[in-house]
C-alpha cells in the first residue's frame, strides 16, 4: 500500500531526524582534548601559568580538556586540572638524546603538546642549533605517538639570573632560531604554532629570580598561550 505524506508531515519528520542527529553531533563536537605541557621547572615548579590557563579556558567555555603528564600539579590556590611533563632542570636535549619523551606519551596520549623549553640549554650555553636539533627528535616522538599532533612550541621568556649576564642574548638567539625551525619543521597534518612567550615579559616585575615567573607573569605567560591553546582546541578532530 502506498502512503502519501503532505509536505508539512515530511517536514514534521525532517525535523525530528534533526533533532535526533544534534545530540550525537555534539558529542562529536566536545571529544575530551588531551594537552601535554612539556617543559622545565618553569612549566612544572609549579608552573600556575598553567592552572590560570585552565580557568581562563573554563571561562571560555571550553571544558572538554584534559591536562595530561606523569607529574602532579602543585597548589596554585584554587582548583585545577594540573597534570604535566615540566621536569625541573631538564635540558631539552638530555630529554632527547636520553629518549625520555616516547615514555611520557605513551602514558599520556596527548592531542595537543604545548612546549615552553630550551631555558636550562641557554643556561649551560648549549648553541640554538644544538637546541633545536633536539626539539626536531622530540617533535619527530611526539608524531610517532599520533600523527596528526598539534604542536605549540615557545619563543621562550627572557631570563636574566645573576649568575649568567650572557643568558639574555642566548634566549633572544634561540628564539630567533625557533622561528626559523618551526617553519621547517610544520607540516599540514601536524602543524606547529609557535607562541611569543618572549614579547612583553619583563624579568624585573614579572620574576623573582629573573628566569622563574612570580604571579603576574604566570598571568602573563597565560593570556599568552590562550589564544593559540583556544584555536588548536577549536579546530581538533578527535
């Protein structure tokens, strides 16, 4: 028997088949994001640049996050997903020359990598080429470990400590050279965004020490990474 609907029912029923399609959409929509952030004790010592990222994204609306590391997050005052892979005193290439990273992510399964790191290499005057030779293995792991990895890599914050007058002009010669590499190195299917952490950071009201970020530059080093953070979140498919 054949059954002829008037257009306002077939209407009726388009709209109930989207309807019922919205819901699954929007999961798909809101997958959880894993985020590694990878660094030295300026990312994990105890790094509340990362817990004030975390609430600004929150008041963003952007809550499907998950912040991922084998170490802990530190008390920063509130609550907060602290997770993370910020090694105190870690050079980026004893990480990689050591082969540290394939364990972490195999632990963690990130989505997203946001590397602030390169500080303690300028510290014991490792030349940039050196530097970023090592970034080139550690972004080469994380792209074993997902092949579409989107990768946020840091022009690093100035430091100026009082025992290294020549680390200013080694993190604006590395961060020079970051530029250059990252542009090498970005490929469509895992791209890397590099972040200017370096641009508006001042050592004098933004430190304690000159190289680790007091209150106002971990709010600072925040509204730095929000954006960027935000886009990748935004255009992942999970």
């Amino acid at each position: 028997m054949r059954i002829n609907f008037s257009s306002a029912a077939l209407a009726a029923l388009s709209l109930a088949a989207t309807v019922t399609a919205a819901p699954a959409e929007l999961v798909k929509r809101q997958s959880t994001v894993k985020i590694m952030a990878l660094g030295d004790s300026i990312t994990g010592s105890p790094g509340c640049w990362r817990a004030y990222l975390w609430q600004k994204l929150q008041q963003a609306g952007i809550k499907n996050t998950d912040f991922v590391g084998t170490l802990a997050g530190q008390g920063c005052g509130f609550p907060y997903d602290g997770e993370n892979e910020g090694h105190g005193g870690f050079l980026a290439v004893n990480i990689a020359n050591q082969n540290q990273l394939p364990g972490w992510l195999s632990s963690t399964k990130p989505d997203i990598v946001i590397m602030h790191l390169g500080t303690n290499d300028v510290w014991n005057n490792r030349p940039p080429a050196q530097i970023t030779t090592a970034f080139s293995k550690l972004v080469d792991q994380m792209r074993a470990s997902k092949a579409s990895m989107k990768i946020l890599v840091a022009k690093i914050i100035p430091m100026k400590p009082s025992n290294c007058a020549e680390c200013g002009a080694r993190v604006v010669a590395l961060n020079s050279a970051i530029g250059t590499w990252a542009a090498a190195k970005n490929t469509s299917s895992s791209t890397i965004t590099v972040v200017d952490a370096w641009t508006g950071f001042d050592t004098v009201s933004m430190t304690g020490d000159g190289v680790h970020p007091n209150d106002a530059g971990n709010r600072k080093l925040a509204d730095t990474w929000f954006q960027p953070l935000a886009s990748a979140i935004r255009g992942l498919k999970i």
